[in-house]
C-alpha cells in the first residue's frame, strides 16, 4: 500500500522598493490618464426623488403538483383565511397544498408614480415548493415601510428555468423557485413630490469627492450663467431655486450638463473567487517583485514481509516516509517610473502568476508603498 500526500508551500511575494528613490519631479502614476466627461445624471440622483421598495405575503395556485408539502402549515392557514374571506368555510387541516404554494412578493414603486400605473413584481417561495412553473398569484397587497399599502399585484407568473424529476433522476435549469409577473402589480397610492413648492434642491453623487462636487457646482453656474450652485460637501451639491422657475425644466438642463470626473484609484479584490479588478487610474512606483514557488512531495509507503508461499502480510509500524522538495526559480518583475497598469499585468502574466498570486502581490505592492490605491477586498 503506497499513500502519496503533497502539500504545496506557495513562497508569499515579496515587494521591494527599487534602488531608485521616490523623486517629487516623476509624474503621478494617473495624471497621464485622460479625464472622462460625463452627464450629472449619470453620476448623481436628486434628493428626494427615488423608488420605494414594496413588499406582501400571497399565494401562487394552479400548480401541476410542485407547490408546498403538508408539512408547510402556513399556504393551508393562508388559503383557509382566503376562502373565509370569501364565505367559504373549510377546516385548515382538509386542505392538500400541493398546487399550490406561500410566496412573497416584491416590486419598487418609482417616484412620480400615479394611481392606476402598473410596476413590474417579483414572486419568489416562501416554503418547500419544487417550482412555480404555471401558476397564478392571487391578489396580493404590497406594502411600504409606513404599512399602507401602494400596489396591489395579481397574474400569471413567468418562470425562467424548471425542475424535472422522474425515477430518481432530477434536472433544474436556473431557479424555478422566483418568477416574475410583468406589469402585474397596479398602483393604488401614489409617491408625489411638489416641485412648485421647492426653494432649493440637492444634486447627491454616486461617490463622494471634493474635486468632483466643486467640477459639477463650476459647471452649472457655468452653463446657467449664474450661481445658483454651491457644494455642501464631498456627495451634495445644493441648488438654489428661484422664485416661479420650471423646476422640471431646470434640472433637465443641469441634469443634461458634461463635467469631469475624477474616479478614486482602486483595486478590488475578491478572494473567494480570485477575481482582481484594477481601475485604470491606479498609480504604480519604481518597485522590484521578487516571486517564486516551493513544491515539498511527501511520499509514504507501507512495508510487507513475504513468507514461504509467497504471500505478503503487512507489518504494523514499519512505514518508510520520503520527502521530496524542488523549487522553482525566482521570477521577478521591475517596474520603473511611470509605469503602468497595462505594464503590471503584462508582467504578472508573463512569470505565469495565477489569480491568487496577484493577491498576494497587490498586497504586498501596496504594504511596501508602490501601490497608490486603495485596496477593496470583497
């Protein structure tokens, strides 16, 4: 009997400044990199003018036999209520479930929305069902935060995959499990603001930034010809309104308005899945990356003692443990000023450097000081 176990020591990599120092003349690793004009709307929202998340309870019937089991108490209890509702009375426990199935129900209600305008909904399981393939969801309230109901939802639902079983064997494309009713769900309340009734508003960016803020107020006095815009902070922008101004118009015009952004260098990182996303802007050093691998084979094998008739019988602790170790030359890697993103990766890729080995890099780039960015790890 021979076991065979290996364990691999993967060497961390390890960053170096290069001999050449830091020098204040040598450019910035991202002022070479042109700067991207964008609309307001596409970077910012406005204070106040957003969706509304909705949520409700209901039941999805018509199923071909995949809806929730016996022992999901809660679709036998809602049905017995549904029905009493409608003047039939019938014992929760003579219920069978099995076409049909307790679902929860999601839509977001955009801002403006007026009563009678229809929002598309999500269904999703809430028990044991196998699929919701065919069915119908009943009327179903959906609620805002405050409690009050927004929009009441009903139809047939639209799945995207299915679940077939039959004789032990089973094969499911996607999640049978959600699906979705288009248009199904009709607004009864309404989320309205009163823009006549407004003195002032607030242009809020995506991310926040100085330099971008003081870009999008520069821009708008600019192109409105007066100051009207002054930035709160690094995310708000405040707008002045005038006395009688279409507000409707006005941001329509401000909303339309290019003006430049300055994205924050950044690198994420998710090690789950070894993905490594680098953003353009990141800055690089002078640096030297010295990186190199280890393989240690640990080889066990079990001893046997041969008799007279020829046949081997093991024998207890005599065991005989080999250890093989090989490594591999030190790829290295330098970077002089004014190097690149394109540079690194190109490198990275050239000494064969796997996902989690560009990890480790920007990990260790970024404690010795060569990687201006910041480091995101999801």
């Amino acid at each position: 009997m021979r076991i065979r176990g290996r364990a691999w020591l993967l060497m961390g990599a390890v960053a170096m400044l290069g001999s050449a120092a830091r020098a204040t003349d040598l450019p910035a690793g991202n002022s070479g990199a042109p700067v991207t004009h964008v609309p307001i709307k596409d970077i910012s929202t406005v204070e106040g003018i957003r969706d509304n998340q909705l949520v409700g309870y209901g039941i999805v019937v018509g199923l071909a036999g995949t809806g929730d089991s016996q022992q999901t108490t809660f679709p036998m209890q809602t049905l017995a209520a549904t029905l009493l509702r409608m003047g039939v009375s019938v014992p929760a426990a003579s219920i069978r479930v099995q076409n049909l199935a307790a679902v929860f129900v999601e839509a977001s209600l955009p801002a403006f929305s007026k009563p009678g305008s229809k929002v598309d909904v999500t269904v999703s399981s809430a028990g044991d069902a196998r699929s919701l393939e065919g069915g119908l969801l009943l009327m179903t309230p959906l609620y805002g935060a405050d409690g009050r109901v927004y929009v009441q939802a009903q139809g047939p639902l639209v799945v995207g995959g299915y679940s077939v079983a039959s004789g032990g064997s089973s094969k499911q494309v996607n999640h049978p499990n959600t699906a979705r009713i288009p248009l199904g769900g009709i607004v009864e309340r309404g989320v309205t603001v009163d823009l006549t009734a407004l003195d002032q508003m607030t242009v809020v960016l995506n991310d926040a930034d100085f330099r971008t803020a003081e870009s999008v107020a520069t821009a708008i006095n600019t192109a409105m010809e007066r100051s009207l815009a002054h930035v709160v902070d690094s995310r708000n922008v405040r707008i002045t309104v005038a006395h009688g101004e279409d507000v409707p118009a006005l941001m329509a015009r401000i909303e339309s308005i290019d003006v430049p952004v300055y994205p924050r260098a950044k690198v994420v990182i998710n090690e789950r899945t070894g993905t490594v996303v680098i953003g353009g802007t990141v800055g690089l050093q002078p640096v030297s990356i010295l990186h190199g691998g280890l393989t240690v084979d640990v080889v066990t094998t079990a001893q046997f003692e041969t008799d007279r008739m020829g046949m081997q019988s093991h024998t207890e602790g005599q065991q005989v443990t080999q250890i093989n170790s090989q490594e591999k030359p030190v790829d290295r890697i330098e970077l002089k000023a004014g190097a690149t993103v394109d540079d690194l990766v190109r490198n990275l890729q050239l000494i064969g450097a796997t996902a989690r080995d560009v990890i480790s890099i920007l990990q260790a780039m970024k404690a010795a000081g060569a990687l201006e960015a910041e480091i995101e790890v999801l």
